[in-house]
C-alpha cells in the first residue's frame, strides 16, 4: 500500500484508519446515549431509587423459602420436566427434514425447497416459545400440550439450523465414494451423510433439552403448564416466601439437566 | 499369502456391533427405561379435543392474520413498542459487553488468580441460571413497570452469556503466544493487551452481535411480564384476540430478526 | 471393455478441464495416468463414472453407453465400476465392515441397506476380502481407527466388493509412505490380474506408474500428449507432460524421497 519512504517510521494505524476507528466508536457512543434518552423517557426515577428498599423487602419476604410448599411442586416439575423433553422430541422430529432440505448439499431444490425451509427456521428461532404459548393457548386451551407443541415449534428453527450448518460442514469426498459405488440419494444420506452429523445431532439436541427445561419452566406464566402455574399463582398473591422456594426448585432442575447434558454430550462426541 | 488357494469359508452373517451404550445389560435397562418414561409423560398430556376442536377455527383466524396482516389500525401501539424494543436492545447489549469483558477475563483460569476466578464463575452461574422472564419478574417488582427493568434484565442475562463464552475463548487461546509475550517481561495488562487481545477480538465482536440479535428476540418477550417493549403490545393484541395485528408484530419481530442476522454477517466480515 | 470418443469437459467457471479424450481400455489392462497437476487426471475418470458429468463425447463400458444414461440407468453403471480415492474417502464413523459392504448398496433397495441386511453372498464375499487385503481381524473396527495404508486397504475391498468390471482409482498413495505405496499398488495390480480387470490408476508418481501399469497415458492441460508402454516413456516423453526438468536426477535418486532404495531396487526387479 504505502511506499517505503526514505526516513520509515512505524505507526501503529495509518492516519485515515485511526480517524474512521474513532468516528466508528463516536458514532456508537452517541447512538446508545440517544437510545437510553428515548428509553427512559417514561422512566419514573421515584422507583428507580426506591428498588433498594424494594429489594430489601422481597428480599425479607422471601426468607426463610416456604420449605413446606415444595410438596405442591412435584406434580408440576413433572409437567415442566415432561414438557421439556416431549417438546424437545416434537422439536427435533420436524427439525431433522426441514435441516436437509436448507442444506446447500442435500436440498432437494436450491431454489424453491431451500427459501421455504430457511423461513421455516427464522419464523421459529424470531419467536420466543413464551410467546408460541401465549398463541397456543389462545388457539388450544390451557395445558401440557400447549407447551409441548410451544416448545417444539421453537425447537425446530434452533435445531435444523444448527444441524444444517454441520451437514454443510461434512467431508464432500466421503459422499463422492458412496455415490460412486451406485447408491440411491437415500442410501448416500443413510450411509455418507447420517454417520457424519449424528454426534453433532445429539449435542444438540441434547443441548436443546437443557435449554427447554429452562423455558419450560416459565411456560406456565401465560397457563401452558408446569412450574410457571404456581410461580404465576404466588407472585398474584404476593407469596413471595413461595416464590423462592420455586427458584430453588427451577435452580436445582436447571443445574442437574444442564450436568446430564454436558456429560451426555462428552459420552457421544 | 492371502489369497483364493485356501478353501476356507467365510461367515455369511455379521451384525453391526452397537455403538453406543456397548454393554448390553444397560442397553437394554437404558432403552427399556425410555420407553417407559415416554409412555408415562404421554400419559400426563390431558388433551380436551372439544376445546381444540373449537381452537382449530380461531388458529385458522390466526393464521389468517398471519397472512393478511393489520398494520394499521394498533401502528401506534406496535410503534411505540417496537421503538421501546429496540432502545432497550442497543443500551442493555451495550451495557452487557462493558461488564462482561471484566467478569470473562475474570472468568479465564489462565489469567485469573483462583478467589477471582470463582467469584466471576459465581455470577455467571447465577446469570446464565435463571429465564430472562424470571429475572424480569424480580425487576419489574423492584424498578417498577418500563423499558428501565428490561434494560437490566436483558444486561443482566447478557453478562452471564458473553463472559461465559468469552472466559472461555480465552482459555482456548494459544499458550506460546501469552508465553512468548510474557517471555518479554511484559506486565500482566501487557500480556492481556498484546497477547489475549488479537486473539480473541473477532469472536468477541461476533458474540456481541449474536448476543444483540438474542437480546431483540428476548425484548419481544419480557413485555409479557411488564418489563416494556413490543411483548407488551404483542400480549395485549393476542388478549383482545386481534390476530391480525398479533401476525403484523410477528412479521415485524422476524424481518428485524432477518435484518440483524444479515447485517451482523456483514459486519462480521468487515470487522475481521 | 472401456472405450472413450472424444471427452471434453469445460467447467461452469469456463476452465477447459479435458479436451477430446479418445482411447479404450480393453480386459485386464491397467493404464497408469500421469501429469502435472491440474491436467485434468482427476476430470478424466470422474467423467467415466459421471461423478463429473462431460460436456462432450461418449463413454462406452462393454454395451452401455454411459453418457445417455437416466439417473436410474447410471446407479445400474456405476455399480459395475469400482472406484479407489485419494485420502481413502472412507466413511470415518462407520465400521470397517460396513464400509466394505456399502459396495454393494447399488445392488439393493434403500429399506434393506437401512437396517443392514446385507446378503449371506455378500457378507461372506465382503470377509473373504478383507481377509485378502490382510485386515481379516478388523472388520468391526470404525474405519478412522486405522492407519492410513489399511485405511487403503479397505477402500480397495470395498471397490472389490462391486464385483467391477472396471476400476477407476484417483491417487491412491498420495497421502502414503513410499513402503505402504507400493504394497498399496502392488494389491490393486494383483486384484486385476485375478479378476481380468482393467484399471485406470491416476497418479503423480511416475516411477509408480511405470513399475505397476501396462501401458501409460500422459496429460497435459487436458489433452492426451502421450500413450504407449511405460517403456516409451522417455525423458523427452516426461518434458511433454511435465516441462523442463532434469529427468535423470529423478531416475537417479528415485524421486519421490524414498528412504529405503533397497526396498525399491527389489520392487523393480519384481515388477520387471
């Protein structure tokens, strides 16, 4: 780029770099300045500094946890548990299809069945699951399925995205060797392609279940059962010694699934 | 040699031996188990067919909507929401990266002396414990109702996100070079600057910007629970049963989402 | 019998990889392939199967003419072609045994290759080679945990396993060690002196290629410059293919960095 002049003298950026870096980093301080103004043009600061106190109350209310109420949490961390790993189940089976039909190297059609699938996953990753509950129970009622099937639709964009990108990523020459011996497009999938994404299948879908439980746990808040039921029912009576004992049950299924999920995903990668 | 001059006979069967969960006891206690629990969590599904049957017609209302969107007659509501969303996802990601970038290098085994080093593990694990919902809930209780408690909620949960991933990004990087730099005598900032710095800037500003896009994704939801932005609007147009405005917030939350996912790509690129 | 007419190959980019192709290849016939990189060597055969579809030409194997063939017709052809790789190409996460018996997936319907049930004929012929390129204690080994040259071994079972009429091999020992190489060359020769089976072996080893072929055809820039016996292949052959370079040095110290001269001096005289 620059000639090598007589008298050479390092630096560190060229002169126009370290302008642009500067007007680059202006431009996003006085950006995030500008948001924070139209955020908190309806903040009442009253309460902003009053949350010490307020914290220090719930805080009070919460101790000691109602240890006693654990007992009305098992039939619901049940559902949640349920919700999580049906959902998941839901999830993945239709995430499997929709993965080959958006990799570039399985797709059956570039350009009709790629786009279609590719929207499939960004409907389903854009929308939260609380909010596919908040649908769903609308449209079917109050309940597990809801849950399971707001769990599922939010599953597939997350897992067939994943998944596609590592059938993209697999060894091209390995499908060249099955497809010259004469096998059909199903055999080359069930022989080529399927040994090389199934470790990367199982992380994540397992590592999808490990998030599940921690959706699955709020799912409740708009009635698509599970925990959420109970921990919507105390904080509208302010039982907040109850709510506490709910966290501890969420932080303890939330520690344990994600421990099996990471051990699982060292058994199988 | 091998070859075709003995007359030995080959097996003529042969099975695939397993290949995970070898031992076949287990294999069978592990599958048998799964078995079992499916039936049972089936089982706990109550399904009311009338109540779905009558919801078949409001989902097909719904998907109407979806497809004949109203953006009109709530823009003013959606408006409002979508501006709250977006404010509070530039502010709290911003905030998110300015404490994550202490807490991770915090959070590095390989830069971090040990009491350091499990006070930052403490935060992440409490961070990353906890849906963003739960955390708002708390918020909302104590701030009061507003974009302000989805500011920190949203930073709050980008903390546990980034300097989780960050921490070990770090770890990951390469020995030789922080030893070669250490090698110099350089000072522990020294080391940090020259040596962890380059090598782990790219990914850093690609996980802010994934960070940003879930930040997004995750302000359309805490408005359920009060804590501002378009989950709010979203909430009220479903409660009203106005399907058609529901699917216009949809359409606006997905294209954002598609916008973002492109632009970050693309900046990605550029950064690197 | 193998017959090409006039082969041409340009690529959507408008790189001209193969340029009028003629020659036949008749029973039991192993031609040595040579040039320099990027002659189109790899082109040429991957047309023969259509893993490569030819802009122009035909492909005549026995009666079939292998360019007009429909998708269906063409799995009917490529099952009676073998086809050895460069780096083995086997399928890493399966078993030894199943890569072998993945040869004869052109021979059954998808249903049954799905649960592995494979034919008594099948199976036993997939030991009894294995049991011929030495790995007979193997089969139910995963493929990634052996070395390179019984890596080798097992594409050429597999290959085998077709019961071909033709075998198309794309440099076989590129990523082997001079020892493993020629054992490597040595089996593909005898497999086809068994079988009456012809062969096109590209490869970039010239000294290989004269020890284990029949006859020789050189490439440069996608056009056929040479094709004769291996002993035609003269220094001044060499600079055709290849360019300048002094060609005795090759001869000489045995080209391609052998450590054991010893060893190569014995395969001359064998081959001879």
């Amino acid at each position: 780029m620059n000639h090598p002049s007589l008298n050479p003298q390092w630096q560190y950026r060229t002169p126009k770099q370290s302008l642009l870096r500067w007007f680059g980093w202006f431009w996003l301080v006085a950006f995030t300045v500008v948001c924070w103004q139209i955020m908190n043009e309806n903040t009442i600061w009253a309460f902003v500094s009053d949350a010490p106190q307020q914290a220090a109350d719930i805080g009070g209310r919460m101790f000691p946890p109602a240890w006693g109420y654990i007992n009305n949490l098992w039939q619901p961390l049940w559902d949640t548990l349920n919700i999580a790993t049906l959902g998941t189940l839901l999830g993945v089976l239709f995430a499997i299809p929709v993965a080959f039909m958006a990799a570039t190297n399985t797709t059956p059609s570039v350009r009709f069945v790629r786009p279609l699938a590719l929207l499939i996953i960004v409907s389903s990753r854009s929308i939260n699951s609380l909010i596919w509950a908040l649908l769903l129970v609308a449209i079917i009622g109050p309940g597990l399925l809801a849950g399971i099937v707001a769990i599922g639709l939010r599953s597939i964009g997350f897992v067939a995205k994943l998944l596609y990108e590592a059938i993209e990523e697999i060894d091209e020459k390995q499908v060249e060797a099955i497809r010259a011996t004469g096998a059909s497009g199903a055999q080359v999938i069930d022989y080529a392609v399927v040994p090389q994404i199934l470790p990367a299948f199982w992380g994540i879908s397992v590592f999808r279940w490990d998030i599940n439980i921690r959706e699955s746990t709020i799912l409740g808040l708009v009635g698509a059962g599970g925990l959420g039921i109970q921990l919507n029912a105390s904080l509208s009576t302010l039982a907040w010694n109850q709510v506490a004992m709910i966290f501890i049950v969420i932080l303890g299924t939330v520690v344990i699934s994600e421990w099996v999920s990471a051990k699982v995903r060292q058994a199988v990668l | 040699m091998p070859g075709k001059s003995t007359a030995h006979t080959y097996p003529r069967h042969w099975k695939r031996p397993p290949l995970l969960l070898t031992h076949p006891f287990w294999r069978k206690v592990i599958l048998l188990g799964g078995l079992v629990y499916l039936i049972l969590a089936i089982q706990t599904i109550e399904v009311d067919w009338q109540r779905v049957y009558l919801g078949l017609e409001r989902g097909w209302r719904f998907v109407q909507g979806f497809l004949v969107p109203d953006f009109t007659s709530r823009w003013n509501d959606i408006y409002a929401g979508l501006l709250e969303s977006l404010t509070m996802t530039v502010t709290s990601t911003v905030a998110g990266i300015l404490v994550s970038v202490p807490i991770g290098i915090g959070a590095a085994r390989n830069l971090a002396p040990a009491p350091v080093y499990l006070a930052c593990r403490g935060i992440i694990t409490v961070s990353r414990s906890f849906q963003e919902v739960i955390i708002a809930i708390l918020l909302v209780a104590m701030f009061g109702f507003g974009p302000f408690a989805g500011f920190l909620t949203l930073a709050f949960a980008t903390i546990g996100f980034l300097s989780k991933l960050l921490a070990e990004e770090i770890e990951d990087c390469d020995r030789s070079q922080i030893e070669a730099v250490r090698a110099t005598g350089a000072s522990w900032w020294q080391v940090v600057n020259y040596a962890v710095q380059p090598q782990v800037m790219p990914r850093l500003v690609g996980l802010s910007l994934y960070r940003f896009d879930i930040n997004f994704r995750e302000s359309a939801v805490i408005g359920i629970v009060g804590a501002g932005g378009i989950g709010a609007t979203l909430n009220t147009a479903i409660d009203r049963y106005e399907y058609d405005s529901a699917g216009a917030v949809l359409i606006i939350i997905i294209a954002i989402v598609l916008v973002v996912e492109y632009s970050s790509s693309y900046i990605r690129r550029w950064v690197q | 019998m193998l017959k090409l007419d006039k082969v041409s190959k340009t690529y959507k980019t408008g790189d001209k990889a193969l340029h009028n192709a003629c020659f036949e290849v008749p029973s039991g016939q192993v031609v040595g392939l040579i040039g320099p990189s990027g002659a189109g060597k790899s082109t040429l055969i991957r047309c023969i199967n259509r893993l490569v579809e030819p802009s122009s030409g035909s492909i005549t194997l026995g009666d079939t003419e292998l360019t007009g063939l429909s998708r269906r017709e063409l799995r009917r052809a490529r099952r009676r072609i073998g086809m050895i790789f460069q780096e083995y190409a086997l399928v890493e996460r399966l078993t030894v045994m199943e890569n072998v018996l993945s040869g004869r997936l052109g021979y059954m319907p998808a249903w049954r290759s799905y649960f592995r049930k494979f034919t008594g004929d099948d199976i036993a012929l997939a030991f009894s080679l294995l049991d011929n390129v030495g790995l007979a204690d193997h089969h139910n080994k995963r493929a990634d945990a052996l070395s390179g040259g019984q890596r080798q071994r097992v594409g050429i079972a597999r290959a085998l396993e077709q019961n071909p009429e033709l075998l198309l091999v794309d440099e076989p020992t590129a990523s082997l060690d001079p020892k493993t190489s020629r054992q490597i060359m040595r089996l593909i020769r005898s497999a086809c002196q068994e079988r009456n089976l012809p062969a096109i072996i590209n490869i970039h080893d010239v000294l290989l290629a004269q020890q284990f072929s029949d006859r020789i055809i050189g490439l440069r820039a996608g056009e056929i410059v040479f094709d004769g016996p291996p002993d035609a292949l003269t220094d001044d052959v060499l600079t055709t293919i290849y360019g300048d370079e002094d060609w005795t040095q090759l001869r000489g110290e045995n080209g391609s960095g052998d450590q054991g001269e010893d060893a190569s001096g014995v395969d001359l005289m064998e081959s001879a």
